[in-house]
C-alpha cells in the first residue's frame, strides 16, 4: 500500500486481489495519433507507443477496466478521464468502449478545460474532456449511495479547474480533479484509491493529502521518480487541496430546504384555511 508499482497496468493488475480498493481514477493515454506541425506540443510517454490501431487500443482500455472493476469493492466507483478524438473525419466516442465493459455508465462529465488542443477549423474548437463515473453495483442494487449535497452541487459541467502547466510530465491532469473526486466519493471515510495509469502520481499525492491509501501504475521509471519526489514534497500541493475541499460547503441540505419548506407551507395553509373559518363562524 501507499506505493507506485512499476510495469504493464494490464499485467500488474491482473496480480491483484479481487475487491481491493474503493475507488479508481485515471487519465490513461488517449491514442493520439502524432500530427505534425501542429501549433500544440505532441504528447509522448518516453519509451511508451500512444499511437496503436484503434481497435486493438480499444481492446486493452476495455481490458484494463474490467481488471480494474475486478479489483474494485462493490459500491466502488472509477472516475475515467478521457475525450472525443477524430480520425479521418469520424467522432471517436469513449461510450463506445465504456459500454463495453462490465461497469454501470452512472455519469458523464464535462470538464470544460476552456482550452483547445488543436486550433483548426474542422469542426468548432474542442476545449472540453469528458470523466465517466462508473459503477460498481452492490448485488443488484444498481443506483448506489447518494452523494452527500456539498458534493453533488459541484454540478455535471466543471468549468473552474484550469489544466496544469507546471508540470514537466507531457499529460498531466490539475490536483483538483482527483482532490474533488476523492472527497466527493469517500468524504471522511477511509479507503484505498488506485490510478491504475499514474504518471507523475497526481491522484496519489490528493489520496495522501485527504488521508487515503493509495496504489500507482506507471510503465516509465522516470515517472514514478517524478511521482515519488511529488509524494515526498507532498506539503506543495495542501493548499491546492484544500481551496477544492473549501469548494464543498452547503449552508442548508437539500432535506433542510425541504424540511424548511414543509414547515412553511403548512404555516401559509393554516393562515389561509383559518381566517375564512373564523369569517364563515361569524
Ligand atoms: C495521461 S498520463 C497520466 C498522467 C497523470 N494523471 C498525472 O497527473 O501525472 C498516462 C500515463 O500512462 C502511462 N502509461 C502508458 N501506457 C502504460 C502502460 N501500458 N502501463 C502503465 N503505464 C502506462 C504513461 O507513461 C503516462 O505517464
């Protein structure tokens, strides 16, 4: 526990127990195809291909997260960050593979990065990704717990978190993102949460930070030295985390409004129903 292990997310998670961890996250490489010439900096893993055919990616993506949903409790979740691609033309949807695997498809949400990665003008300019959360049934309870209202009204469209560009890994993804998904899911609660593809281990230092035990996945050794050097150094980041956590206060719950409302309807309909009584008495 609390450690990046290095290798093949495949290979390594196939060593792992069933019904191990809580919760799961990841950005795992998107497939992008090398455009050349392109105003925006060509994203490279080191030693690592991004570039397979696209079934036989769709193949391992659908793999990996079924060894994930394995591994995962029931009533766990993993939060999938992914986006729309284009090849030749035509959408790339990650649905397509999502619905694919044994996980329940509970939410898409739009992370409006506010920022393009390519500026033509095939089609309008994609400035958003996309994080699925998906569902780890309990039996055949398939709707799950629901979250505590600080955390839903962070809404399905997260258009306050900038992308990260301090950073020397080519990918990486803010601390917010994992900080609001680790809180939201396991509030005070303890538990374990993996990334099955880790890189410079940004979930792993929000795990350690809101206090969860955490497993890393990462092919490239000098990855997981930048994520360990990160972990260590892990003080960087508390402010970060803890502006996101601020982020999730209610002043009333939605069972207090309600309450609250309840209370004030039957005080108007008594105030309605008794002056006509005591007109109608008279
Ligand atoms: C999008 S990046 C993740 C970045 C991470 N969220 C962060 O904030 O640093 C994907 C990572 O997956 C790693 N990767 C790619 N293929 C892999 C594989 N087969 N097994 C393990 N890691 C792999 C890459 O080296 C890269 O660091």
């Amino acid at each position: 526990m609390n450690v990046v292990v290095e290798g093949d997310t495949l290979q390594v998670l196939k060593g792992f127990d069933d019904n191990l961890v809580d919760l799961v996250m990841t950005s795992p490489p998107y497939n992008k195809k090398r455009v050349k010439g392109g105003l925006v900096k060509e994203v490279k893993y080191k030693e690592v291909t991004d570039n397979l055919p696209e079934k036989e990616y769709q193949k391992i993506q659908s793999d990996v997260l079924n060894e994930c949903y394995r591994v995962t409790k029931p009533g766990g979740s993993f939060f999938y960050n992914h986006k729309m691609r284009w090849v030749n033309g035509f959408m790339i949807h990650p649905v397509e593979w999502l619905r694919r695997t044994n996980w329940i498809l509970r939410q898409e949400i739009v992370w409006n990065r506010k920022i393009a990665g390519n500026i033509r003008g095939w089609r309008f300019w994609s400035i958003d990704e996309r994080i699925y959360w998906l569902y780890k049934p309990v039996g055949k309870k398939t709707t799950g717990e629901e979250l505590l209202s600080k955390h839903a009204k962070m809404t399905s469209v997260w258009d306050d978190i900038r992308p990260e560009n301090n950073n020397p890994h080519p990918a990486p993804f803010p601390i917010q993102i994992p900080a609001r998904i680790i809180h939201s899911i396991l509030d005070e609660n303890d538990g374990i949460v993996l990334d099955p593809y880790s890189g410079s281990g940004t979930t792993l230092i929000a795990a350690k930070i809101l206090g969860k035990d955490y497993i890393g996945i990462e092919l490239v050794k000098e990855f997981i030295e930048q994520s360990n050097e990160r972990l260590y150094n892990y003080k960087d980041f508390v402010k970060d985390v803890e502006t996101e956590v601020g982020k999730h206060i209610v002043i009333k719950s939605y069972k207090q409004r309600k309450k609250e409302k309840l209370e004030k309807d039957k005080v108007s309909t008594f105030f309605k129903v008794e002056p006509r009584s005591i007109i109608k008495k008279g």
